[in-house]
C-alpha cells in the first residue's frame, strides 16, 4: 500500500513524500482494532446484564421488604388487640415459656402484682401463694406441656393472693407455633359462684 503526500517547503519547492506500508501489518492492526472493540463491547455488555440483574435483584427486595412491614403491622395490630382483650376479661391470664418463666400477664394480675419485671418466676407473679400451691401449679404447667392437652383444678381452693379463695385454673399448652409462649395459665375466681 502507497500513500502519496505534497510536502511544500520554503527554500527547496515542493516536495513529494510518499508512505509504503505492508497490508499484512495494517490487517494485524485492523485485527487487534476489532480484538479490541470486540473485547469492549463484551465488557459494557455483561456490565449493563449485570446492573440489570442488580435492578431487578434491588427490586424483588424492596418488595420483599414492604410485604415484611406489612405483615409487621399486621403483626403488631393483632397483639395489640390480643393484648387489650386479655386486660378486659375478668379472669387472670398468663403467658409462660418452657422453661415456665412468665412472659406476660394480664391486667387483672398485673395490678395484684404491681413492679413484677416479665420475664419472671411463677412465684413472682404470685408473691402471697405459699409455695406449695406454687409448685401445684408448676407441676399443672409441666403436664399440659408435656401432654399438650388442658390441664386444669376446678373449683379448689387455694390461697393465690393472699387470702384462701376457690378458683378454677387452667393450663393451656400453646405448642411450638408460637415464638417463645409455650403455655397459658388462666385464673377464674369461683368464690362468688359458689
């Protein structure tokens, strides 16, 4: 290949100058070019594959998290109603883990215990029970856990908060569907009834 160029100079004229070149050195060129742009190409290529598979992986998430808040406030609303039915039912609930630490109790047995920090012993929540009458009550816990059926004393009478009264108590096992609460202990004073 020939190239062909007038060169013009101030004292000689003009001048000719002329570039040969191989064609086997501008294909290699021309080859390593497209090496190149290829190489490019593929590059912007799997960067714009993965910034779309990032798009849509950010995508699926943000959803994701929305339908958790969602569920969360669901969640939160249904323990909230769960919380203010248990306070306005005359009888005493309360919620127990498996190693029978209370989680929870409700108004009626917060107010005969005021200060007790949950979670706490059963004895605790029932300071003025003897602790015979506890252990009863423990041992009530342990076979509803263990049967996963009711347990209860109907019409006994104990002396839970200070004074001997008759009272029917439940033990409510919860089984595993719940987070850590793995039973109820539900207190109805029967000295009226009876």
């Amino acid at each position: 290949l020939a190239a062909f160029a007038s060169v013009p100079t101030e004292s000689l004229g003009q001048w000719s100058l002329s570039i040969l070149s191989s064609t086997s050195v501008l294909r290699a060129s021309e080859r390593s070019l497209a090496r190149r742009l290829t190489l490019a190409a593929s590059m912007v290529g799997a960067l714009l594959l993965a910034f779309g598979a990032y798009v849509v992986l950010a995508a699926r998430r943000a959803a994701l998290a929305r339908e958790r808040l969602v569920s969360a406030e669901r969640l939160a609303r249904l323990h909230e109603r769960t919380e203010r039915t248990l306070d306005h039912i005359p009888t005493g609930v309360l919620t127990l883990m498996a190693d029978q630490k209370v989680a929870s109790a409700n108004r009626v047995l917060r107010e005969r215990a005021p200060g007790v920090a949950f979670p706490c012993a059963l004895s605790d929540v029932l300071p003025d029970a003897p602790r015979p009458v506890v252990d009863r009550l423990a041992g009530l816990l342990a076979r509803a856990i263990a049967s996963q059926q009711v347990q209860s004393l109907v019409g006994e009478r104990l002396a839970l908060f200070g004074s001997e009264g008759q009272y029917s108590v439940y033990a409510v096992p919860l089984g595993s569907a719940f987070d850590d609460a793995r039973a109820l202990l539900v207190f109805e004073d029967v000295s009226e009834v009876r």
